[in-house]
C-alpha cells in the first residue's frame, strides 16, 4: 500500500489506524496521517477524525432490515450523514433485547463514535449504561443526559387521531388489531384506541381486539378471526400501515369492498400507502425526519455540542380507505 510505503509503516498498521483499533505511537500516528493527507488516501474529514482519536463511523442498531419502516428511516440517516465525513454500520437487533445488547457491544469493540438505536427493548438503564462508553441517540423513548437523546412520538394520541376520524365517520363498531403484546408503540396506541371510543361515548368490546404483530400476515389473521367468530364491525384500525395491508388482503378475498362496506385506517404512512388500492388513510410517523434529527443529534453529542432538535408531531393523513357510514 502506498500509503503505508510513504508512512513507514505496515498496511495493517495503517488498516487499524483508520479503523480505530491500532496501539501505535504517536509518531507513527502522525506519520500516517500525513501520508493519508498528502496523497489524498481519506478526505480531511477522516484525517481530521484521526487527529482526535476517532473512527469517523457510527453505528446504527435497526430491529428489521428488510422492514420498510426502518427503511424510510435509514434513508433519514444517510441524508444526515452526507457531506460529514462519517460512515454507518449497520446491524439489526430483531426485537430482541438480548440481540440488542450483543449488537451494541459489538459496535462499541468497533470503536464506533457514537449509536443511533432505531426503537427496540432494551431498558432505558441499560442505555444509559452503554452511554458512558459512547454517546447514543434512541427513538421510541424519553432519555436526555449529556450522553444519551431518546426521541419518542406520542403513539397514544396518534391512535386517538385514527379512531376518532372514524367515529366522526359515524362508525361505531370499529376493530383493532393490536402489535405485539408488550411491545412499547402497541401499548401506546391500544391505550389511545381505548380513550377514543371512552371520549366518544363508545363502549369498549374486547372481541374486536385482535393480536397482530405488526405484519401483513398478522393483519389478515387478526381480521379472518374477526369474520370466524362473526364480529360485526364497520371500521378497521391496524396498529401499522403493514397490518393494514394483510387487512385490506383478507377484505379483498372475501369480497368486501374498502370503504363502501368497511373503512380501513393504518398507522405509519410508509412510502407504499399511496399506492394501495385504494390509496391508505393513515397516520403519518415522520420517520424519514427521525433518522436526520438522530443522526444530527449524534453528532452533536459526539462533538460536545449543544442539541436543539424536535420531532414533528404526528397526523392523520386522509385518502381513500375511510367514509361516512351511510
């Protein structure tokens, strides 16, 4: 490598010098760094990362790569790290807290500068603890030291939003299906389902709670279960813009047509909810918004800045799945 050859050194010396794992002196360091900046090896963002001892990489810990949910996201991330000098690592924690801690120590042996963590289970003790090794910015939580950010949405007004459009609709037999059991987000809007029919005078019928997982199979088994045991409803909620799609599906197939006879309403707005037939009324997260505001606030953080960042709120987002009953 010429580099090393310039330098002085070997080219695993050099490997680990910008990778951020390298024991080397300060002499050599320097070496390398004039080397890297002479031939233009690394733009000077990196030269300047090595000057103070960093790896100019982030990690970033999703819960489902293949999820377009995390993808709108990530595309947030990759905006905000564009002309920064910075690259990501990616690795997915599959909503498992144990995953969860494996991958963030795995991020820390990198010698990443710093973690964003995309929603997940972790405690927000063990956060914290993380944090004192690296700084971390979290979506889906509440957190704010001088090393640590979480950003939450409120997930419990954003289902009231979505119930209450039906009600005004004039629906008042409107299913749920659920996320997850003892998942955060599913919780939240369970409990935001219920105020909604609770403020609109509506009675509370757990047979038109289903458990889904937040997926398009989840949302067709959650509704097939609705029709098994004969519920009458005129309204579905899906607790996620995937559930709302298996709904649609399981409509589709037993010739029930949306919204003549059933409205629909999800929760997300992924980029596909505009183009479901017919178009998806939906409850927009903005999650493009959130991967740029945590990945600013990271760096932030990693330079001893102040943060100044906020969520945009949610909203609800009108299209072609929900009417007025007639």
């Amino acid at each position: 490598m010429d580099v090393a050859r310039h330098a002085g050194v070997s080219p695993s010396t050099v490997s680990r010098i910008l990778n951020g794992t390298a024991k080397v002196s300060d002499d050599k360091r320097a070496a390398v760094m004039a080397a890297i900046e002479k031939m233009h090896f690394a733009p000077n963002q990196m030269a300047q990362g090595l000057k103070k001892g960093r790896s100019m990489t982030i990690g970033i810990v999703v819960q489902d790569i293949s999820s377009p949910f995390f993808d709108e996201t990530l595309r947030g991330v990759d905006d905000g790290l564009k002309g920064t000098g910075y690259a990501s690592v990616i690795v997915s924690g599959h909503w498992n807290a144990v995953e969860e801690t494996e991958r963030i120590r795995l991020l820390l042996a990198r010698k990443v500068d710093g973690i964003i963590l995309l929603a997940g289970h972790l405690e927000d003790d063990i956060i914290l603890q993380f944090a004192n090794h690296r700084p971390i910015v979290s979506t889906g939580r509440d957190l704010r030291t001088k090393s640590a950010l979480g950003f939450k949405l409120d997930n419990e007004n954003g289902a009231f939003m979505a119930v209450r459009h039906l009600v005004e609709l004039g629906h008042r037999r409107i299913a749920f299906v659920t996320g997850p059991s003892h998942h955060r987000d599913a919780d939240e809007r369970l409990v935001g389902y219920k105020r909604a029919l609770a403020e609109s005078d509506l009675e509370y019928d757990d047979k038109l709670v289903v458990g889904g997982d937040f997926h398009e199979s989840g949302g067709l088994l959650a509704v097939n279960h609705l029709f098994e045991t004969n519920q009458q409803f005129t309204a579905v909620f899906a607790a996620n813009d995937l559930s709302a799609y298996g709904v649609r599906l399981c409509l589709y197939r037993k010739g029930i047509r949306v919204p003549d006879d059933i409205s629909l309403v999800g929760f997300d707005d992924l980029p596909g909810s505009s183009y479901t037939t017919p178009p998806l009324t939906t409850i927009r997260q903005p999650l493009y918004d959130m991967g740029r505001i945590a990945t600013n606030a990271l760096l932030a953080l990693i330079n001893g800045e102040p943060v100044m960042a906020q969520i945009p709120p949610l909203e609800l987002v009108v299209r072609e799945t929900t009417r007025r009953v007639r």
